[in-house]
C-alpha cells in the first residue's frame, strides 16, 4: 500500500519546476527512462532507488574517465556525464535520482 502513494514531491516534480527534475530530463532520462526505470534496449540500468552519494560518485568517476572505457555504453556515459556543468548540477541530479 505505501509504496502505492505518491512521493511527497511528486507534484513538483512532474511539473518540471524543480532544478533537479529539469537536469535529470535533460541529461538522464533519454536512455534512463523519465522515471529512471532503466532500458533494455540501450543497456541502460534502472538508477530508482540509488543512494546519492553513490550516484555522484559514479558520475564524477565518468566524468574524470575512471569509469566507463571499457565499452561504447560507458563511453556514451562519459560524454554524457561532461555535460554536468558542475559539482552544483551534478549533485541536484544525484539528489534527484536518490527521491525517486
């Protein structure tokens, strides 16, 4: 039953006026899903429910190279991540992944 109900924000989110909801369509939700569902077809995974420190780390891990050279999927997320203008964006995304 809980996990029926909407999220606390849900409204703000959905109405594109939160920053990080606009940052994460912009740069995520195109192989991620606009609810971060993932996609098979792109191999790109579900990111719902990470932790955010997690997922900053990650994103600061592609953006630098240390992750993601090995296959043309974490290559596309190294480009991908060098759109974050900075650790300002990159941190309303990760927060934004981490309440979905």
């Amino acid at each position: 039953y809980l996990s029926r109900l909407p999220s606390p924000n849900s409204e703000l989110k959905a109405s594109g006026r939160e920053p990080g909801y606009r940052a994460y369509q912009a740069k995520c939700a195109g192989c991620h899903g606009v609810g971060g569902e993932g996609n098979a077809a792109l191999q790109s995974p579900k990111l719902v429910g990470l932790d955010k420190t997690y997922t900053a780390i990650q994103l600061q891990l592609f953006k630098s190279r240390e992750r993601g050279s090995h296959s043309r999927y974490g290559k596309q997320m190294q480009l991908m991540a060098n759109t974050i203008k900075d650790q300002a964006e990159l941190a309303l995304i990760s927060t934004f992944i981490s309440e979905m």
